[in-house]
C-alpha cells in the first residue's frame, strides 16, 4: 500500500519535518567585539567520547559564515521562558540580543541567561548535506541548570507539560 502523501515538494516536506518536536538551542559567539546569534531546532547529542553534539545550518544562511573566525561557540540549550528570544534570535533582521541576559567567555562563548543548559564549544567539521550543511562540534565545558525545556513543533513554540504530583 503506499503512502497517502508521496508529494515531496517544500511545503509538504516542512509540515512532516515539524511533526517531529525538537529542543532549541541559541548559536552564540563575541565577533569583532559584538554579540552573533542565530537560533537551531536542529541540534542533536553525536558523542560522548570524545564529546560531540550537531547542529543543522541552511546553506544560504547569512549569519552562520560569521561564526568562521569564532574560537569557541556558546550554545544554549533554551527554557521554556525563552519563546521571544527563540524568535528574535531568529529573525532575519534588527537586534538578535535585544531584552536578553547574555554572558560572554573570555574565549568569545556567549551564552544566554535562564538557559537550561550551557555548552562552550568548538567547531571540528563540517559535512555538506543537500540544501544545509552538519556542523560536529566538540564541547569543551558545560554546565546544566533546573529549567524546563521549550521545544519547537509544528512551526510553534510550546511548552512541555507539568507533570502530576
């Protein structure tokens, strides 16, 4: 039998990818004395050792070729707080940072505040994929908070629900 929807144009294939909930995470370095930004639904955990996590980034991304000249990222995993500035950091224009509690590492990680977790990392590769690009990142700090994820579905932020007591 095959399937219902076989059509794989980029509408249809946007609506199945966001079947799929994800975390978000913030991408976050100092460039040329200035915060760079940019917001991925497409992180995911690769290694344990060495420790590894991968994002996705769009080939046509503007801000992501910034990051070139960073010697560490900030990446943070955000909170269920953090629907404005997921949407900020990732809007195309304007102040990715406006409103938001940042912190910054003297090897130029910058993180964002009320983040569930923080992680400094490195950029070790990365691999063409179709229309995006897999960048392998090595961690070389962390740290973990008690904040409840946000995650992304179906093109919306949510929350996940409490849990009974």
């Amino acid at each position: 039998m095959p399937l219902a929807n076989t059509e794989l144009d980029n509408g249809v294939l946007r609506a199945a990818f966001g079947q799929f909930p994800s975390g978000v995470v913030a991408l976050c370095a100092e460039i040329d004395g200035a915060p760079v930004g940019m917001a991925a639904s497409s992180f995911v955990a690769v290694s344990m050792d060495p420790p590894l996590v991968a994002f996705c980034v769009q080939n046509t991304s503007t801000t992501w070729p910034r990051f070139t000249v960073s010697k560490r990222i900030g990446i943070s995993v955000l909170g269920e707080a953090h629907d404005g500035a997921a949407r900020t950091l990732a809007a195309k224009t304007g102040n990715r940072f406006e409103g938001l509690d940042v912190t910054t590492t003297e090897d130029g990680a910058v993180f964002i505040g009320g983040a569930s977790m923080w992680l400094d990392a490195t950029v070790t590769e990365q691999v063409p994929a179709g229309d995006h690009a897999i960048v392998l990142m090595r961690i070389n700090e962390l740290e973990i908070r008690d904040v409840a994820p946000i995650v992304f579905h179906s093109s919306k932020f949510r929350r996940l629900a409490a849990e009974e007591g």
